[in-house]
C-alpha cells in the first residue's frame, strides 16, 4: 500500500478523535496545520492556564498535544526565537489532562484569518 497522508486543519478546540482514531487505524498518517489556531488560541484562558501547570508556553503545550495524539505537527513562526522555544516539547502532558484539553470548546471566531477558506469553513 502506498503511504498516505491527511493534512487537516487541527489544534486544541478542534480535535475530532473518531478522524484521528480512524485515519491511524488504517495507515494514514495525520498531519495537523494550524495547531496554534493561527495564532487564536493564544488569547484563550483555558489553554493559558493548562500550559502554566506545566510551566510551557500556549504554542509548546498546542504542539505538544498534537504529538501525543501521534500527529505530524505544522507549526508556523516568523520569530526565530519562537521557532527554538517551539522546538522544546520534551515534557508529558497527562492523560487526565489530554482529556481536558480535548474538551476545550471549539473557537467560533478566528479573528481577521475567519476570511480565509480554511478557518471560515468556506471554499
Ligand atoms: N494545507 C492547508 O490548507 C493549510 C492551511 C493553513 C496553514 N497551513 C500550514 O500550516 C502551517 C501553520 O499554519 P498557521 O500559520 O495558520 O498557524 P499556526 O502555526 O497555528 O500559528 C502561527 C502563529 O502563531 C504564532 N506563534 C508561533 N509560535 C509562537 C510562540 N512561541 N510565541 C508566540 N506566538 C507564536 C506566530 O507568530 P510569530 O510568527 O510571531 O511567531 C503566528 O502568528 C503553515 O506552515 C501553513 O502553511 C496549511
């Protein structure tokens, strides 16, 4: 079988697992853009106080969560600080926690990136 990749649009506040589940289970590698919401999830409190538990930034615990979910993670930064503090995911987020953060209510609004097709659900 030739190998397969889906590259979806994926970050905390939108993961659904019965995709993720289904795509692992039948060789198909995962692929997650935008796992920092481009940029939006940076402004949500929950998130915010998960990755002080673990004492991260927001974009290492969002990188970090996709990764534990087993996916090919896609981050973007312009910042070469940003790029080597995101590099730094060498930590275990816990079960308990993974489950939590699943549940993160979905962002509705992404900001200005709404115009664009992938965020505004238009094409
Ligand atoms: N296949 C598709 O349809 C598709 C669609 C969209 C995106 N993508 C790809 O997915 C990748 C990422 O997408 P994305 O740009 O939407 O978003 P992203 O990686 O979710 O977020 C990027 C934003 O997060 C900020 N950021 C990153 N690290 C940070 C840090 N440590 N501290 C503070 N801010 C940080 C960046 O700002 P700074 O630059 O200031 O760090 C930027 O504003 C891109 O390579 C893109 O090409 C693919």
């Amino acid at each position: 079988m030739k190998p397969m990749v889906n590259q979806v649009l994926r970050h905390i506040s939108n993961t659904p697992i019965e995709l993720i589940e289904y795509c692992q289970e039948q060789g198909i590698v995962m692929e997650a853009y935008s796992p920092m919401a481009h940029g939006e999830v940076l402004k949500n409190p929950v998130i915010a106080q998960m990755a002080d538990k673990y004492g991260v930034s927001v974009p290492r615990l969002c990188i970090r969560y996709d990764l534990q979910l087993g996916m090919i993670t896609l981050p973007k930064t312009a910042n070469p600080q940003h790029m080597k503090d995101n590099g730094d995911v060498d930590f275990e987020i816990s079960a308990e926690d993974m489950e939590t953060l699943k549940n993160v209510d979905r962002i509705e609004d992404y900001g200005e990136s709404g115009s664009f097709p992938v965020f505004g659900g238009r094409l």
